[in-house]
C-alpha cells in the first residue's frame, strides 16, 4: 500500500497527520470516524509493534500519535518508549539534522488511575486522554 505524504504548514511531509493505535477495531474506527471529522487524515495500527514498525522501519511520519495502553503485543507506554529512543537516535546522527520531527504522543487508556498516567509519562507521553475520546478533548489538543 502506497503512503500519501502531505506537506504541513511548517513544510514538513508526513504520512498522515494522526496515527490512532488500539487492539479494539471499534475504538479504531470510531476514533478514526472522530478525528475525519475534525479534518485529519488518519492511520491506525492494531498494537505497538505494528505502530513501532509504521515509525522505525517504515519510516511513516505522524504529527500526532494517539497509543491505548493494553493490547497484547506490545503495551502503549513500551511503543512510546522506543519510538522515542527512535527520534534521539536520528537527533544525534551525524548528519546533524532530522528530517521528520517527532510526533506529539498522546495516551489513551480506559483505566483512570495515577498508574496509568504515571507509566505513559515516565515513558515520554506528552499528554494523556481517558476513554472514551471526546471530540471537544481532541480538538482542543490536537487544536
């Protein structure tokens, strides 16, 4: 399947403005029906091996990520993690620049407990949601 790269204002391409990762294809089709409808264009990976494989390997580029917490292969806060190693390597590549910034990573999880929050920020979420998303929640900060 061929990438449609999209140029932002900033005049970076990307693959798609939002990657939606959840093992629940009904979240995944009502976040992605949720996010077309605020005017991004979306892709989705059904864990965080295959989001880590869209990023790291594929070399898909994502102004934001959006990661649930529990699925099987690999949890969110793990993904995070080594999608963030990713980007810290390509910082000090010796060519000294990135092509592609990182994304905004956002989690998501159903479980409303300082746990939750704490393991998605100590591995470098810049921001975590409760499910069920909520448009007014996500237009505000994806805005």
């Amino acid at each position: 399947v061929a990438l449609i790269e999209e140029q932002s204002e900033g005049g970076e391409m990307y693959s798609a403005d939002v990657l939606l990762v959840d093992d629940d294809r009904f979240c995944l089709m009502a976040g992605s029906a949720a996010l077309r409808r605020l005017g991004y264009s979306v892709r989705t990976a059904e864990d965080g091996e295959e989001a880590c494989e869209l990023v790291i390997v594929k070399k898909s580029s994502f102004r934001f990520v959006l990661m649930d917490k529990n699925m099987a292969r690999m949890e969110g806060p793990e993904a995070i993690q080594r999608m963030l190693d990713f980007f810290g390597e390509k910082q000090t590549e010796k060519s000294g620049c990135i092509k592609t910034p990182r994304p905004f990573f956002i989690g998501c999880t159903g479980d409303a407990t300082p746990e939750a929050i704490t393991e998605f920020t100590q591995k470098g979420a810049d921001r975590v949601l409760f499910k069920p998303l909520q448009p007014s929640k996500l237009r505000e900060i994806l805005g």
